[in-house]
C-alpha cells in the first residue's frame, strides 16, 4: 500500500538545484559535453508586460535569491526588496559562468514572481485603504510549505500584519487574528464562546468578537457588544457571499444599531472575499480588513529570465534588449533604463538627479548588500508608494536610452 506523503521541497533541494525543468538539466549536460558550461553570460530578470490596468509593481523575493545564490561563482545586481518597477526594467541582473546558475532559474523566478504578484496585489488594496487596518488571513489558500514565503510578500506589500504563526515568526512579527466560526460552533453559544475567549487569551490580544454565525449580523454585534461591554475592541463580520446581500447596507445597519446603544467606539472589520473593489466601496464605514484569497492568488507579475550577453557581446533572443543595464530614476518617478556602460547623472526628462536602481547584492558569491528586515522593506515600499501617489501624470513606460 502507498504511503501517503506531502508533496513539499526542503530548502536543501531548492539548493541543490533539484526543483528545476528537466530542460535545463538537459542544457547543462550538453553544454558541458563540450566544454561550454564555463562561458560568462549576463541574464535580466524583468516583466515585458504587466497586467491589464496595472501601471507598476513591488518586487518582493530578493533576500531569498540572496539565499539561493550565495555562494555560487556569480555577481548579482539587484533593485532592493519593496522597490516598485515597470514593465521593460530589469528588476536583476546575474552574472558568470552559465553553468553556475542555469538549474537555478525555476527557483529564481518562482520566488521573485511569486512574491512579487502577491506583494503587488497587495500594494494595490492598501493604496485604497491608507488609514485603514489590512490583515493577511490567506495562508489556507496556499500550500502550507510556501504558506512563510506569501506571509511574507503579503506583509512588505503593506499588510499590518498576518495571522500565519510560523510566517509571522520567520519575519520577526507578531501573528493577528482572533476567533473562527469554528470555536463558536462547537462551543453552541455566540455568547459562551466570547466569554470563554475573553476569559482565555491574552489581556493584550484585542477582544475582536465575530459576528455572523447564527443570526442577523446586527443583532450578534449587538449581542457582543452588550456580553463583553468595554472589553469589546471591535466585531468582524465574515459573512459568505451566499448570504451577503448588499455588504455595505449591513455594515450600515451594524454601525447604527451599535451607535444608537451607546457603543459608537465598538469599530468594524469585514472579511470573507474581500478584493480591491470591496476596499473603494467599504472604506469609509469600516475600520479594517482582512483578505485572504485575492493577495493569495493575484494577477500574476510575469517576471522572465533572459541572456542578454555573452562572453562579453550583446546578445539575446529576438524581443528582448540586448546588453547588461542600468535602470536610473529621479525623485519625479522618471525612469530611463540605459546600456551598463552608459552613466546618467540627470534624468533625461526633467533634469533633476538621479539613483541607480540596480545595486550589488552578490559579488563573487558573497553577498555584499546588507539585507533589510521585512518590516524595513514594507517601510520602505509605503514611502515608494505614497511619493508615487503624489506624482502627475505617471507614465507607466521607461524611457529607453541606448
């Protein structure tokens, strides 16, 4: 008989270079049948297009390309974790000798990609919602082996926080979340089972009653408020879109009847399919939430691997830009990507200064850049963000300068 098992890599497999396409394996053998897998090439990683209606994205997956690279016979330059980026610009760059890093492309692109889908689809819902809290609840929409890794892109994206243990952990962050339906249910009684959570967690953990297992969403609030007084902080209300209805008429109710009995500092949070559209049209009568499936599963950022040099000349496939590159911006948010070997001072456009987007983070297989912490990379993304908001006239297309 079969034993069953879970279908997971451990990171020394990642490692060693075993979660990779046949193809490349296939590659480097042949290469290697005749002395060719030492030829120094030059490969960018970049997005040729974005999403419909998406202008930029936050790239997320660094440090653990740091990680995955580190030792290896190569030099890296990369944008930092939580910079945001557009279509055409190479987010990094990895350079040796092909045979170093060839069965390491799948692993590269997955976790960059990844990462940067989930933090992007992120960054998108938390613009809409600045003053607002925003909570990750999305770890059961994943497998729980990468459960860590979307923690973490969901965070530095512009999460509060997550409600994933282990990612929470990993990240040096504390975990959120209060109560499922699951506790109500097998305990019989909305009210037995906020007193009994009250009683039980923490006097730090705020007491968050959720608010929509077996009656009318404004009568449990009411209840809640009334069972647990002052020591309620807020009440969620997680109601399935088969019983929605008109979400925004129920916050509404909620908040009156919670109002016109004296409980106006009780605050509201919705979860349960919550996506950008929802945020616009709950904002203003709710005080946060938390959303699951549509950070966990986003439009997916297709970031791609290509040669672009070898053995010192220019060269790629046909549609790509040929040559190492540099990607410079200035503070108006111009960017303009140009040759390596070409320097920019002053932004082509508008004559302001300019910062070289692509930095060393691997020389020699060293790693030479010092690595930000996630909740340094998710400050770092907010200010990228808010200074983006305040730009006219975005264009979303870089300027290309051979």
């Amino acid at each position: 008989m079969k034993r069953p098992q879970i279908y997971a890599a451990s990171v020394e497999q990642v490692r060693d270079g075993r979660v990779t396409d046949v193809y490349f394996v296939r590659t480097l053998e042949t290469l290697s049948s005749r002395t060719l897998s030492e030829r120094n090439v030059v490969a960018d990683i970049h997005a040729y297009s974005l999403p419909p209606g998406y202008d930029w994205a936050a790239l997320v997956g660094v440090e653990e390309v740091a990680a995955l690279l580190e030792g290896r016979r190569v030099d890296v330059y990369s944008m930092r974790e939580g910079e945001v980026f557009r279509a055409l610009e190479p987010v990094m760059e990895v350079s040796g000798p092909y045979g170093e890093f060839s069965v390491y492309e799948p692993s590269m692109l997955g976790m960059l990609r990844h990462g940067t889908s989930v933090a992007t689809k992120t960054a998108r819902i938390r613009m809409k919602c600045w003053e607002k809290t925003l909570v990750f609840f999305g770890i059961r929409c994943v497998h729980p082996s990468v459960a860590p890794a979307v923690d973490r892109a969901a965070f530095i994206g512009g999460c509060d926080a997550v409600s994933g243990v282990l990612g929470a952990s990993l990240m040096g962050e504390r975990p959120v979340g209060t109560m499922p339906h699951a506790l109500i249910i097998v305990m019989g009684s909305q009210t037995e089972a906020w007193k009994a959570f009250d009683e039980a967690v923490p006097a730090d953990v705020p007491r968050i009653a959720l608010c929509d297992t077996f009656l009318d969403e404004r009568e449990e609030a009411l209840l809640a408020a009334k069972t647990l007084g002052r020591r309620l902080y807020g009440v969620r209300l997680d109601t399935p879109s088969s019983r929605r209805g008109n979400m925004r008429r129920i916050v509404e109710e909620v908040r009156w009847t919670l109002n016109v009995n004296g409980y106006r500092d009780v605050k509201i949070f919705v979860s349960g399919g919550i996506d950008e559209d929802d945020v616009g049209e709950l904002l203003d009568v709710v005080d946060g939430f938390g959303v699951g499936t549509s950070i966990a599963f986003p439009q997916s950022i297709d970031l791609a691997l290509d040669i672009v040099e070898v053995e010192g000349r220019p060269i790629s496939k046909r549609g790509k830009l040929p040559s190492a590159k540099q990607v410079y911006r200035c503070e108006a948010f111009h960017d303009t990507i140009v040759p390596r070997r070409k320097s920019l001072e002053r932004c082509p456009k508008c004559g302001r200064a300019v910062e070289e987007l692509l930095k060393p983070l691997i020389r020699d297989g060293e790693i030479v850049a010092d690595l930000p912490s996630s909740r340094e990379s998710r400050d770092y993304l907010l200010a990228r963000l808010e200074s983006l908001g305040r730009v006219e006239g975005f264009d979303p297309k870089p300027l290309l300068l051979p």
